[in-house]
C-alpha cells in the first residue's frame, strides 16, 4: 500500500478516485413520466383497437359457418342424387339432430376430427332436419342451422341454409319447428 506524503491528506486523494468511475448521464434510463405516457399510449391503442378486432373476429366465424353450410348443403343435394331418393336424408329419430350423426348414419364422413357431431366456429353443433312439402310429400325440404354466437335458436345472429336456398344470417325460418330440434347422441 503506498503511504501518503505529508501535506497531503485523503480529500486530496478521492477526488482523483472518483473521477475514475464517473457515471456518464447519457447512460440513464426512462424517467417515470416517460414510462406512464408510454403506458397510457399503449392502453389508448389498445382501447380503441381491440373492439375492432373482435368484430373481424366475428365475421370471420360467420363467413367460416356460412362455407360450412354451403359445403353440407352440397353433400345432402349429392347424397340425395346419387340414391335416387327423390328426398332428403333424414334423422332416424324423425327430430332435427346434429348434421354429422345424420351424414354419418348415412355413411357419410365430415372429416373435422369429431364423431357424429360437427360443431360450427362458436363450439355448438349444426342441427339438420326435413320437413314435408307444401303438397305433403315427406322429406321435401331440408334446413341446416347453426345458432350462432349466443348458441340460442330463434335470434337474428343464427346462420341457416335450406334446400334450394344460400346461407343467411337471420331468424330461423322455422322449417324445422323448434320443438323438433334435439342435441346430438
């Protein structure tokens, strides 16, 4: 260790040692009002964006179930050509049940990884039933509904086709009267 000379004490020594860490200040962070500001840019943005985001997220599933639809709608028309039935495949049950148990008890596979039961983008299952023609005549007519968002039948969200028809977004037509309409086994 080396010893200090007379005359000079230790306040002439740390000066000298201080200067040799000196801090530089343009190594500083944010400072606390920066950061809020920086916070409250982001929570304003995200306030104003995320309802947005939830509506194209909407749409985006309704024209997902509206594809879905056109896709059944397809298999039954074919199914009903390719038999020579001159009608709609129906439910054993004679109530509207999921279109999948339908499809596959008529040998038929929607390959979305379930069995029996296909669901549309909301989590709940397509339902699919007949009914008679104007004339009477048995199995004339088809509907293929999902509920929609809400998952209730009957409100203006539920997405429907029917024979002859495209996908809508409306009230149920009541094709299939609603006390017909049973979940899936």
């Amino acid at each position: 260790m080396k010893k200090l000379k007379s005359g000079k004490g230790r306040s002439d020594f740390m000066p000298k040692l201080l200067k040799k860490v000196h801090i530089s200040h343009s190594q500083q962070g944010f400072t606390l009002v920066e950061l809020i500001v920086v916070v409250a840019i982001v929570a304003i943005l995200t306030a104003v964006l995320f309802p947005k985001l939830l509506v194209y997220t909407e749409n985006a599933r309704a024209s997902k179930t509206m594809g879905d639809l056109s896709s059944m709608k397809s298999i039954v028309e074919a199914f009903a050509a390719d038999h020579d039935y001159g009608y709609y495949p129906t439910a054993d049950t004679g109530k509207a049940t999921s279109v999948g148990t339908v499809l596959q008890d008529k040998g038929i596979q929607w390959y979305d990884g379930t069995k029996g039961e296909v669901k549309d983008p909301w989590g709940n299952p397509y339902y699919y039933g007949t009914a008679p023609d104007s004339r009477g005549v048995a199995n004339q007519l088809y509907l293929i509904i999902s509920f929609g968002p809400d998952g209730k039948e009957g409100t203006d969200d539920d997405i429907w086709i029917s024979s002859g028809g495209s996908p809508t977004q409306s009230k149920n037509p009541n094709v299939v009267p609603t006390s017909k309409v049973a979940s899936a086994p």
